[in-house]
C-alpha cells in the first residue's frame, strides 16, 4: 500500500495560462488613462500588482513581468484573448487571437 501522498500528486507544470477578461480589462483601463509608451517604475508596480492576483504560477507570472512591455502592446491593439504559452523545454511565449 502507498502513503506518500505527494507520489500521487502530478509533478507535470502547466503549460498555459489563460489571462482573464477581467484582467485585461483592468489592465485596458489603465491603459486608456496613461501613456503605454513610457512604462515607468509606477506602472511596473500597478501592473505587477494586477498580474499577481492573475496568475499564480511563478515562471507564468515572471514571464508577463519581464515582457510587460510586448503584454501591454497585445492588450493597446484590442486583443481580448491572450495565453502564455509554455513548451517542453520551457521556453515561454505570448500566444494571442
């Protein structure tokens, strides 16, 4: 008989993350009222602040943080349906449409 518990727990990362409308357009918000071209330390925070309550993942959540930039440029043109993607090597990207 088997106890260990974690030996039945998955040790398999997700490989996606599906940003949610809410988020989005919380994010969208902010947008309209402030210059996307210009990401200073204050919008590093507040976006931090909205993608932390989004996604729990670590290496999902240091992804949209390090490439904010290309994030908020997706959410600028009106895309309302954006993932992170995650491949077997772990290389990440933004997967949009």
């Amino acid at each position: 008989m088997i106890v260990n518990s974690d030996w039945l727990k998955p040790k398999i990362k997700p490989y996606l993350h599906q940003i949610s409308q809410d988020c989005i357009a919380e994010i969208a918000v902010y947008i309209e009222s402030n210059d996307i071209e210009e990401v200073d330390c204050d919008t590093c925070i507040i976006m931090q602040e909205v993608l932390c309550d989004e996604i729990e993942d670590i290496e999902f959540f240091d992804f949209a943080i390090d490439n904010l930039e290309e994030l908020l440029s997706y959410i600028a043109q009106g895309n309302l349906n954006i993932r992170i993607h995650r491949d077997i090597t772990g290389e990440m990207w933004f997967g949009v449409g």
